[in-house]
C-alpha cells in the first residue's frame, strides 16, 4: 500500500489525476443520432441532476470526436452499463476495436423518442435532449431533459483505477 506523502508534491496535478483515480464511478455509454449523424463514446462523468423536471448531468472532453455531433444534433442517450458489458465501453472507449470498424455492431440498440440509440441490454436507459451546457476547463458540461427512460436488474459496470469491474457486495439498508 502506497501513502500519500506529508507535504505537497511537486506537480500537483499529475497528483490529482492519481488521487481521481480511486474514485469509483458506473459506466455509461451516451450516444446520439440526427442531422449531424451517429457517434458515441464511454464516460464515466454521469449523474442525476434533477427529479422534477428529470434531468441529469454528463461531462465529456471537448476534444473528443463525438461532441461536436452530440452538440449538433441536440440530443443524447445515456447507456448504464451491465456488468457484461464490459466488451461495448472497452469498444467505445476506443480501447478494443470494434466489429468491422463500427462499433455500434457490438450491441443490439433501440430507439426512443429522440432518436438516439439506445442499448437493448442496457441497465437504465436516459434519452434525453440537450437543455443546456457549459464548458468547463478541457470539458463540456451538457444537462440533459430525460424524455423517456427504462431500466432492469443486473449489476451495473464499475470504473476505477483505470479497470472495469462489478460491486461484490453492497450493503443493504433495513426498511
């Protein structure tokens, strides 16, 4: 086990990026389809945002491919991610190749009301259209109105320390 040191390292941020990496966060891929076209990618920079009106919140770097597209095309669906989906955020992170180059060949997808594609076999389902956004340092901040959504039971995917994995156990509060 490595210890934080006493004093302030040197380079503070390449401190941050290793203390960030213990946080655990579910797996999502968020996609999008329209006008401007079809793209996705995996994040791990998801919440809720709001109960009423539904909204939740998605944080992507402004130099990925897909923003451009999701901006463009104003709506988005957020993918929660099963445990045995390990294989399609690996292909959308851009880690593993995908099916003959397309990486939507990986999962089966749907489509709800914003067009955007929605992974049959997803966790929870987030479609949403784009209410707002706002750049923040090297990211865009997008809040998202959630139109439709739908959910099953499964174990959800987990990221931490630059690995995938799954929650062995979670502590169940008494009702």
């Amino acid at each position: 086990m490595r210890l934080c040191p006493a004093r302030k390292p040197a380079n503070i941020a390449a401190w941050k990026r290793l203390a960030l990496r213990q946080l655990a966060s579910g797996v999502s891929v968020v996609t999008t389809d329209g006008p401007a076209g079809r793209a996705g990618l995996t994040v791990s920079a998801m919440c809720s945002l709001s109960a009423d009106p539904p909204a939740l919140l998605i944080c992507i770097n402004r130099q990925s491919r897909a923003m451009e597209t999701l901006r463009r095309n104003g709506v988005f669906c957020v993918n929660v991610l099963a445990i045995e989906q390990m294989d399609v955020a690996r292909i959308f992170a851009g880690q593993d190749s995908a099916p003959g180059g397309d990486k939507f060949a990986c999962a089966r997808w749907d489509q709800l009301v914003t067009g955007a594609p929605a992974a049959a076999d997803a966790l929870a389902v987030f479609d949403c259209r784009i209410a707002q956004g706002m750049p923040y340092g090297s990211h865009d901040i997008l809040i998202g109105a959630v139109a439709e959504a739908r959910m099953r039971e499964g174990q959800p995917l987990v990221y931490s320390n630059r690995a995938y994995g799954g929650v062995a156990r979670l502590a169940m509060g008494e009702e």
